[in-house]
C-alpha cells in the first residue's frame, strides 16, 4: 500500500476524492460524477483511483462504481481533513442518482418526439457535427428499443428510428462532460447486434447511423 501512495504526485486530488466518498455516505458513484464535481479531467480521476484502488483504499465494482474501502479509516480521515476540504459540496446521491435518470428519460422523450415530426427537412450539418447539409428522414418507427442476435449480447437502444434500411441508433446521456469513447463503443456493439439481429430474422440489411446526444 505504502509503495502506491508514496507514487502519488497530487495528494491535494486524493484526498479530495476520498473526502468525496465520505461526504457522501460512502455510496458508489462514477467517474464523470466526481470529475465533474471536482472540476477536473475524468482522465486525472480515473489515475488517482486507480492508485488508491491498488493501495486497497477504495473498491470497484464490475461497473467500475467506486467507494471507499475502510470504514474505521474513512472516519479518521472525515475528522482530520474536514475542515481543509469544504469546498466539495454535499449532495444526496442517492436522490441525485433518481434525479439524473428522470432527466436522462426526458432526454430520450424530446429526441424521439423530436425525430417523429421530421419530414425531408434540410439542416446545416454542422447542427449534427456534419460538414454538409442533411436532409432529415421521414420516419416509419420511432421509440426505444431492445436489440440482440443470437451470439451478442442485449442492448437497450435509446432511440431507434428506421424507414426501409435506413436505422439510426441514438445513445442519450444527460450529463456536464463529454462522451467518452465507453459510450461510442457500446453504441458500435449494439450497431452490430442490430445488423445481425435483422440477417438472422431474414430482415434486409439495416444501413446504421449512429448518434451520440448529449446535453
């Protein structure tokens, strides 16, 4: 343990993610959650715990949530650096944890009703993060999706709109930070299973457009 921790070139950051989860009742939370809170980059987040991880002072789970490991240390800690680390604000994260779905639904709702009244219309592509013009589809499907072929896995597909073999898949994600290549990977996989779901039903080959909202 004492080797990880003697490694560590920014103990102010450490102990303001430890401060993080003992403020907050020692609940799992992710990445983004406490980068965000503390203002620093999810990638500085994520190297910090993962040296406190291998001094064995937090956990993970297979999520990758992390909380803190030692309760009878966590409560020390709270009493020493209580003072110096006011300025981590106290939320209920087990309430925000609702909250953050509730907006992350309404989030879908807006871009599948959004999507259901598109009709040829033509956008500046740089609306969607294009270089040219789109003309939006006139839709024959519009909602939320469950997809899986026989050898994948199953994914919840946010929105999922198609006309003929046109499909476009949208992941939704209420959030302050960016999108993060975990996202674009999981969309690639549910693009995948959705191709082969359709070939193994004998469906004509779904031509995918994948799109990543976030707000």
């Amino acid at each position: 343990n004492r080797k990880y921790i003697n490694e560590d070139n920014d103990q102010e950051l450490g102990k303001k993610i430890i401060y993080y989860f003992i403020r907050y009742n020692n609940l799992p939370v992710e990445i983004d959650e406490i980068a965000s809170k503390l203002r620093v980059s999810e990638k500085a987040v994520e190297a910090k715990i993962e040296k406190l991880y291998q001094a064995d002072l937090v956990w993970r789970t297979k999520g990758r949530f992390y909380a803190f490991n030692d309760i009878c240390l966590m409560r020390y800690i709270q009493f020493v650096y209580e003072k110096d680390l006011k300025d981590v604000e106290k939320i209920d994260l087990s309430m925000q944890a609702q909250f953050n779905i509730l907006k992350g639904r309404f989030l879908e709702n807006v871009i599948q009703v959004t999507m259901m009244k598109f009709n040829h219309e033509k956008i500046p592509g740089e609306w969607l993060g294009k270089s040219s013009t789109i003309e939006m589809p006139l839709f024959d499907v519009v909602d939320t999706r469950q997809v899986k072929a026989s050898k994948t896995k199953s994914y919840q597909i946010d929105v999922f709109a198609r006309r003929q073999e046109l499909t476009w898949l949208c992941e939704c994600k209420y959030t302050k930070t960016k999108m993060g290549m975990n996202q674009v990977k999981k969309l690639e996989r549910a693009a995948d299973a959705a191709v082969n779901e359709a070939l193994e039903i004998g469906a004509t080959r779904p031509v995918i457009q994948m799109w990543l909202v976030s707000t």
